[in-house]
C-alpha cells in the first residue's frame, strides 16, 4: 500500500520518518513519502491516486483545502473545519476520501504528557489551522479563555468559527501580534501556544514566555527555537513540534492501517532525525 504527506513545502516534512518507522516495526510493507503539492494542485492530485493508496496526511496550505474535496469528515475534522488526514477506501471503481483530524487529541495529549497542571488559560500565536485544531485542543482539557494574536484579525474568522463549535468552547479575545495581553508579566497565561514561523518570534512574543507556564511550539525545525529557548532558559515547561507531531501521526497510523501504532519508536525516529529535540 502506499501512503504520503501533501503539502508546500514539503522537503523538511519529519512524517515519512515517522510513518516509515512504524511500518517497519508492524512488519508492514509499505510506501511513504512527502509530496510537493500546492493547493491549486491538490484536486487533480487526488483524482489521480489508484486502489494502492491507502492515506494521505496533509500540511500547510492543505488542511482547509481538503475539506470540500472529500466524501466524509469525521467529527472532530467537521469541528475544526480541517483535516489534516484522509482515509482512503476503494468502493466500486472510485477510491472514497475520509477526512479526520488527528491534530486536536495530538496537541492535547502532547500537552499533558508534559504538564499535568492547570491550563485554563492561553495564549496561541497565529491563526491558522493549526492553531484552531490546537485551540480545540486545549478546550478538552478545560481551556476557559483563549488570547488569540495574529497578524490580520480579520483573518482569524475561521479559527474564532471552529473554537465556537466545541461543545466548552472558551471565550476568545483576537489581538494583533505584538500586543501582550495583561500589564502584569506575571501570570499571563498558563500556556503559550506558538503555530507561527521563527522569523516571526520577535522580542514582543519572546516577552510572553515570561508570564507562562508552558511553552507549546508547534515548529519542528529548525529546533530549538527561539521561544523555546527562552522558555528552557527560564524553567518553562517546553512541549515542541517533534511531540505533537509524533502524537498525531501515530493516530494517522492506526487510523490507516488498523494496527495500534508503536509510539516509542516513532518519538525515536524522529530524535535520531532530530538530534536538537
């Protein structure tokens, strides 16, 4: 069977690493690799796959993209409006296209891996797909209220809907990026969530560390980054991309071959191909 993450770029992508890694250790005889498709891509690209496809996982600019192109969504990829993986199925002579999103329960469990204390209020940067899956993320585990900094505010609507459709959604407040929530550093936010670039991690966000318990950046590579770093300096607790990455591609695994995924030696996989994680 063959299996592949979809996005653009795609050349730094840890997944085939991951999902190759676990293939290995079920003793399955399958093909991964990353694909370079844009969104205007993406359509002709699936219309192309035949019956030995089996999975999809999907990147940046494809999570939102995917959505209208499919047969089905499960629950949690209809909340967050996002899919970040798609289950494929031959029936008759079409392959049917199942989107889930495996990115809300990885955050959360990758949060609480790391950090079995209170996190009822947060901070995320960005407001991207990523950032509404992890917002979902952190309502399961009792998020009450939510700052959400972007460049574009007006570009958060589709965040701001997805948040709204959890059953305890927390209040979200939307500021620029660059504004610091508060005047007391301290106690800002129990957590800090960053889903934007480095080059965008300038001293006003790294400032916010400081006013966190945990720090959750969802940037695999490079590593550490800057706010990571600040957050390791400080005493933070630091939750990286590597973390939520192995959580949810192992969910990504079972979900595309029915085997129950061998967490420990993805995570292992991906410290070896990441030596700074």
């Amino acid at each position: 069977m063959r299996c592949a993450v979809l996005g653009s770029p795609i050349a730094h992508s840890l997944s085939p690493v991951l999902h190759r890694a676990a293939y290995a250790e079920l003793g399955l005889d399958w093909e991964y690799d990353a694909r370079e498709v844009r969104e205007e891509e993406l359509a002709g690209f699936l219309d192309g796959l035949d019956a030995e496809w089996r999975g999809l996982s999907l990147t940046m600019p494809l999570k939102r993209a995917v959505v209208p192109l499919l047969d089905e969504l499960s629950e949690r990829a209809v909340q967050a409006a996002a899919a970040n993986t798609v289950v494929l199925d031959r029936v008759g002579d079409r392959l049917r296209r199942v989107g889930h999103n495996t990115d809300i329960a990885g955050a959360a469990a990758a949060l609480r891996e790391a950090y079995a204390g209170p996190l009822a209020r947060a901070i995320v940067l960005g407001g991207g797909a990523t950032a509404a899956s992890t917002l979902l993320g952190l309502a399961d585990l009792g998020c009450a209220e939510a700052t959400l900094l972007v460049r574009d505010e007006s570009r958060a609507a589709e965040t701001l809907a997805a948040v709204a459709r959890h059953q305890q959604p927390p209040t979200v407040t939307v500021r620029r990026l660059g504004h610091r929530p508060g005047d007391d550093p301290a106690g800002l936010a129990d957590v800090l969530v960053s889903t934007i670039p480095v080059s965008a991690q300038t001293d006003d966000v790294l400032q916010l560390v400081d006013g966190v318990a945990v720090v959750f950046d969802v940037v695999y590579d490079p590593w550490p980054t800057p706010l990571a770093t600040r957050a390791r300096e400080s005493g933070r607790v630091v939750v990286s991309g590597l973390d939520l990455l192995v959580h949810q591609a192992a969910a990504q695994v079972q979900l595309m071959t029915d085997r129950t995924a061998p967490l420990a030696v993805m995570r292992a996989a991906g410290e070896r191909a990441l030596p700074g994680s």
